[in-house]
C-alpha cells in the first residue's frame, strides 16, 4: 500500500472511530431511554432521530452547513470561541457523526429491550442506585446490541459521503476520505484506482461487520454454558 493510500486508509479509520466515540454515550443514553419510555410522544422522537436514514445525505449535509454558517447563530458561537469547523477535518467527523447515529440508537435500543425489567427491580431492592443498576444490569446484558450498533455506525461512518461533501468538501490531504477519494477518482476518470480504492473500502467495512459476528457469537455461545 503506496504511503498516499495509506495517509487516506489511516484518515477514513479515525474519522469513522472518531465519529463513533463522539455518539457513544448520547447514543446509548437515547437508546435507553427510547427503550423504556412509554408515554405519547415516543414515536415522534424515533422518527426524528431516523430520519438521516432516509433522507438524502446532501440534504443532511445542507442542514449541518446552515446550521454552521457564520450567520447563524451557532456559526456565531462557534467564532467568537474560535473554532472552525466547516471544510476543516472537524466536519468530515461531524458529518459522519450524524449519519451514523441511528444506527446506533436503532441497535443499542433493541438490546435494551430485551433486558428483563425484573432483574433491574431486584438490583434496585438489594440497594443499587437507578445509575448504579444500570451499570451493574442493563448495560451488561444489553451489550451486545450496543457493540453491534457501535460496530454498524462505524462501518457507516466509513462510507459517508453525500452529507461530508457538503460540511466539509473533498480536499485531498484535509478533508478526503475513501469515500470521497473515490468519487473524485471517477470524475477525472482513473477508474483502476478508483476500482482500488473501492476494494480497501469494502475490506474494511466487511472486518467491521466480522468482528461484530464473531464477538456476538461468542459471547452468545458462553451465555449458553
């Protein structure tokens, strides 16, 4: 692997790392909590939350670039504090963030669910805090919709392409990804390196979703002893 591929590979793996641990624990805690509310209101804030599945990304990428530009009122945060954000490596995170943040709350949610609200009910009669019950009960249990939603997101966030382009543009050294350097590629027309760097891109989203097998399965298979 020649070392401008390599910078790219590199690049693309923490940028999607990155964007997995940036909606980790907001993730969780929406999971959680859509998991075990019941009240009106819960499928409009499910539906909310998905909506970058279905949306157009580069219409996801329009919001993002309104809501960071310099006119708007975060823009105007976001200056006086001297922090840039869009066409800055910071936006390829962001972008990719949000894209891949369903995903994890769809998946996490799920794992939540199965855990039978029995068990948290002892924890709290043997006197764990609802916080401590959670740590202790839920989210063990829950674990492996969580690994597997964090997995998903980070294989998303590694394809992210039409909400990046937009927040934060496609310059090489700065801001290109795979996904990105691929599209660039086709449109001066080197296709072989194009076809290249789509095979790395599928390499590593196929490792994300092994892993992710494996690591289920196995702990599934000791649960069963």
């Amino acid at each position: 692997m020649d070392q401008g591929l390599t910078g790219l590979v590199l690049f693309t793996v923490a940028v999607a790392a990155l964007s997995t641990v940036l909606i980790l624990v907001p993730g969780v805690a929406a999971a959680y909590a859509l998991a075990r509310w019941k009240g009106p209101g819960r499928g409009v804030v499910e539906t909310l939350l998905a909506l970058p599945l279905v949306l157009p990304p580069t219409a996801v990428g329009l919001v993002l670039l309104e809501l960071l530009a310099r006119d708007s009122a975060l823009g105007r945060l976001l200056d006086a504090l001297g922090v840039e954000v869009v066409f800055t490596p910071k936006a390829v995170v962001l972008a990719s963030a949000v894209m891949a943040f369903p995903l994890l709350v769809r998946s996490a949610r799920a794992g939540f669910e199965e855990v039978d609200p029995r068990l948290v009910a002892v924890a709290r009669t043997l006197g764990d805090t609802r916080t401590r019950a959670f740590f202790r009960v839920t989210l063990p249990l829950a674990w492996r919709g969580v690994l597997t939603g964090a997995l998903l997101a980070f294989s998303r966030a590694l394809g992210e392409f039409g909400a990046t382009v937009l927040v934060a543009g496609n310059i090489p050294g700065s801001t290109q990804t795979l996904s990105l350097a691929i599209f660039q590629r086709t449109q001066v027309g080197q296709d072989a390196e194009a076809l290249k760097l789509a095979g790395v891109s599928v390499v590593l989203a196929f490792g994300a979703m092994y892993v992710t097998e494996v690591v289920t399965r196995r702990r599934g298979a000791r649960g069963l002893v």
